[in-house]
C-alpha cells in the first residue's frame, strides 16, 4: 500500500516489525481529526462527574 493510497483513502496501515512490535500510518488529516475528536469528547461536559 502505499503512502498516497493511505491519504487518498484515509485508511490506516498498521505495520509489524521484525521483533513483532507494531506502529500504524495515517495521513496528518486524519491523525489532527482523531486527535481533536479526542480532546473534545474528553472536554465534553457530559463527561464530568458533577459534584455531590
């Protein structure tokens, strides 16, 4: 696969190395969106506990 289809698609590729540890590729878009997604569920307040 290669670098343009995991943009194009936006479909990670998780790779393993030789000592079998693993990574994945995703396009900058995607990661800034997860990340961002993240940072907004974990702000939601909807998440908080409210004070007893």
């Amino acid at each position: 696969m290669s670098v343009e289809k995991i943009i194009a698609d936006h479909q990670p590729l998780k790779v393993t190395v030789s000592d079998g540890a693993d990574f994945v590729v995703i396009s900058a878009e995607d990661w800034e969106r997860e990340t961002l997604y993240v940072q907004v569920d974990h702000r939601s307040p909807a998440n908080h506990k409210k004070p007893h």
